[in-house]
C-alpha cells in the first residue's frame, strides 16, 4: 500500500494548503451569497492552490485541488443553502448521461481483463482492468463531471447569480495579473517558492518568443493563458451588458488591461479565443452568435471521425500555424502525430475503451518506451472511456447549448440575452478547446449546467417581476384618467434578480 500524500516531492505546504481549504470554504459560504462563495472556493482554488499534490486514498482517485474545491462547494450548499439544492434536482437531465458514464466503466472491466505486455529486451507490463479500478474511475468521473454540473445548476439560476461569477473571473484576472507580471520578469518560481516544487519536469514549456512564459500556480502557461481568456470574456460580457465600471474603474480600461495580459502569457490559442470573443459578443447579435458557437461545436463532436477518415484539413491548419512562427507548427505537427497513434490504439477497443492506467497509450514494440503524449483531452478520453464515455463527456458540454439556440426566443430582455450569449461562448471554447489541450476542471461543466438552466429560468423570472403577487391588491384606475398604476412590489423585482 503506498502513502496517501507524497510528503517527500508535494511537502508540508501543500497538504496544509489543501486541508485547510474546507474550513476556508466553509467560511465563505457563511459571510458570502451562496453564489459568490462558489465561484471564490472553485475559482482561487485554480488560481492559488499547488498544482499536481493530492491525496490518493484505497479504491479512491487521488483528490488534488480541482476534486477537493467542488467537494468543499458541495458541503458548503449543502450546509448553507440547501434549498439550492433541491431546485438543482440532483439525479435528472443531464446527471443521467453522467451515471451512464459511469456504468460505462462496467463494461471497460469486462473488455480489459486482459494483462498487457511491451517490449523485446526491455518489457512493460501492464495489469488487467480490474473492479477496484473501475470502481475508482467511476469515483473520479462523479467527482470531476457530475458534481460541477450540480454546482452549476444550484449556483447559478439568475441574472444576479451570473453576474456575480463574471464578476468574480474578472475579479481573479485583475488580482493574478499581479504575480504574471513577476513571472515575466523573475522566471515560473512561485509555485517552488511557495510550495516546494515545480509540479512539471520540462522547462523548457516555461519559455516562450525569448521570454518567460507564467505558470504562477496552475502548472502550465496554457492553463494560465485559458483563464485569462476567460476574465477576458467575463469582462466583455458585462461591459456590453451594461456594467459600466468596477471599482470606480471604466470596464474599457478593464478590458483593454486583461487583454495586455492575455498578450504577455504567450498562449496563442487564448489570445484568439479573446479576439473571437471580442468580434462575436460586441458586434454580432445573439442569434449569430449561437449560430456561430453550433457550428464549434459540430466541429469538436465530428472531429474524431473525421481524424479517423482524413477528412479534417490539417494542411490547411498548419498552413495557416504557419503564419505564427515555425514553432507553432511544429507543435500541431507533433500533436496530430500522436493523435494518429492513439486513434489507432482506440479503435481497437472503440466501445468502452482501455481503461485508462496507461492500457491505452502506445508503447515501443523493442524497448517498451511509451511513445506518445496525449495533448488533447478529447483524445484521453476516447482512449479511457472510448466512444461511449466520449459521446456523454461532450454531450453535457454541447447540449446546453443546443439549448440555450432553442430557448433564446424566450428570453425577452437584452441584459440577459447579452449575459447568456457570452456564457454561451465560453461554454463553446471549452469544448473546442478540448481538441489541441486539456480540460478545464470544474468550471466547464459548471457553465454548461448553469447556461441549461438560466436559459429556462430567465423568462420565468421576467414574468414572475412583471406580474404582482396574488397578495398585492392594485388600485382599480380609470383606462383615461393618466393616474400611473403603482409600482410592483420591491419583493417581485428582487425575485428575478435572485
């Protein structure tokens, strides 16, 4: 039985970091609305917690900072808010693509009882897909994917909820800009110098157009860059939704800053996310725009099968990497590579997958040396959970979005049709995202299960602001008179507002 935390290479530190963060969260739901406390446990937990250190216990997956913040929301609704609960009807819609999921993993026990073996004169072996670790996976998918979709449908119901959590990312850029900043200049050390160690092994990804490239405390530049990105997007949705400064501050002058921002991490695919959404949410109407965000999605649900038959143009998409550098294209080139490898080592068990453990990577058939790195996520998962576990991973991304374009006729007000156009969007570069990197946890599918909800629950709060309750008596007035009728009870309009 090994150690349940690594005190040797994570330290002290971290596992004071880690532990103390329930209490902390705790906390924070008993001074904050439920909504804000969510979004500050699971949003600065990605910002300030170490990257990599966890706690694996027995038939368990290892809890590290992403499981260990949804978890302390889930506690802290449930101890604070569980009304909140109850209205996100834990155990249908899209929970239930989850569960099958997670009963996927009874077939990949079945299909993978076979041990592997790799290698002439230096073999690797791999042991068979057991229950104990089916039982693990299905533990860890529970906890990365259906507890966020929870969190979302419980903490985000209005237009005050959304708000808030816009407000927070833009919030959490503005802040982590601080230590960027020191990044760029005195090199990715913060994450060593607070906690110990550096949570990857390859420097040379810190490095980047003869510069730094910042980790802070996410682990990797790109990870940095996304969150950026998305600060970015929060505050464009806000601005032209109507919010006009923060802190006493113009929002352009907001917006303008992150997107400097978003330039000096050197995450090319951020920035132009960031530039997508600025064209997208300033100057197209909502009904392009999800137009716009389906048609992404179709690409990111169709991309394996066309990988598969050759069909998608990945000439043309190194064609045009070309224009940013040598680098960037040699970086496509070394990910299309590996996916050719791990398509084909899929495929051969394309229903439930291998399992994960490694049972699905490629290995070298003399030296046994594995061969590939899986960028994508999209990727990972086919070769963990194959085509089912693919299909319901994307389907809780995607299908809000179908409905969100289905709702949106509904949704009277432009406020919230402007709100729900850029969760919308960011919901659409995170699935999109999934094709070159990896997920992002917990706030993916947090947005997802919170666009599904507000986009049914927006028209019925405007309704409900709009009609006075059945207790509110309001004074018969002459049709000529000119008298203006009273107005609605400040009880009504502090219903839609959350």
């Amino acid at each position: 039985m090994g150690q349940i935390f690594q005190w040797d290479d994570w330290g002290y530190r971290s596992a004071f970091a880690l532990l103390v963060w329930l209490p902390f969260s705790l906390w924070l739901f008993k001074r904050e609305r439920a909504t804000r406390a969510g979004a500050h446990v699971l949003i600065w937990s990605m910002m300030w917690l170490p990257e990599e250190a966890a706690f694996d216990f027995p038939t368990l997956p290892p809890f590290s900072k992403y499981s260990i913040a949804a978890l302390c929301a889930l506690v802290g609704l449930y101890w604070t808010s569980r009304r909140r609960l109850r209205a996100a009807k834990i155990g249908r819609g899209y929970d239930v693509i989850v569960i099958v999921m997670v009963l996927g993993q009874i077939g990949a026990v079945l299909t993978n009882g076979d041990p592997l073996s790799y290698g002439n004169w230096k073999t690797i072996h791999l042991p068979a897909y057991t229950a104990y670790d089916g039982i693990s996976t299905a533990v860890r998918d529970i906890v990365t994917v259906l507890v966020p979709l929870i969190l979302g449908r419980a903490l985000i119901r209005s237009r005050r909820d959304l708000h808030d959590v816009l407000v927070v990312l833009v919030i959490g850029g503005l802040v982590y800009s601080l230590p960027i900043f020191w990044e760029l200049r005195m090199s990715p050390m913060l994450h060593h110098n607070v906690y110990g160690f550096f949570p990857r092994d390859d420097w040379s990804q810190n490095l980047r157009l003869g510069g730094y490239r910042p980790t802070v405390f996410m682990g990797h530049g790109l990870v940095v860059g996304f969150f950026m990105f998305l600060a970015v997007t929060a505050a464009i949705t806000l601005h032209k939704a109507g919010k006009r400064a923060l802190w006493g501050v113009p929002m352009g002058y907001i917006i303008a800053y992150l997107f400097v921002v978003l330039l000096l991490v050197k995450a090319t695919a951020a920035l132009l996310y960031g530039l997508i959404g600025l064209c997208l949410i300033r100057f197209l109407t909502i009904k392009n725009q999800m137009r716009v965000m389906l048609f992404l999605a179709f690409i990111v649900v169709s991309y394996p099968l066309s990988r598969m038959t050759n069909v998608f143009p990945t000439e043309s998409v190194l064609s045009i990497a070309r224009s940013f550098g040598a680098d960037r294209v040699q970086s496509l080139q070394f990910r299309f590579d590996n996916e050719d490898l791990l398509i084909l080592k899929g495929v051969e068990r394309g229903v439930f997958g291998w399992g994960g453990f490694g049972r699905e990577r490629v290995y070298d058939e003399e030296t046994g040396k594995d061969l590939v790195i899986q960028d994508g996520a999209w990727i990972a998962q086919f070769g963990t959970h194959g085509t089912l576990g693919f299909l319901c991973y994307f389907a809780v991304l995607i299908l809000p979005l179908w409905q969100a374009a289905k709702g949106l006729k509904r949704v009277r007000s432009q406020t919230d049709r402007t709100l729900l156009g850029g969760l919308a969007f960011m919901v659409t570069v995170c699935c999109v995202n999934t094709l070159p990197n990896m997920a992002l946890p917990n706030l993916q599918f947090m947005f997802a299960a919170a666009l599904a909800v507000i986009v049914k629950e927006m028209p019925r709060r405007a309704a409900q602001l709009n009609t006075p309750p059945s207790n509110h008596r309001t004074p018969e007035v002459p049709a000529q008179s000119g008298i203006p009728a009273p107005p609605l009870p400040a009880r009504a309009a502090r219903r839609y507002y959350g």
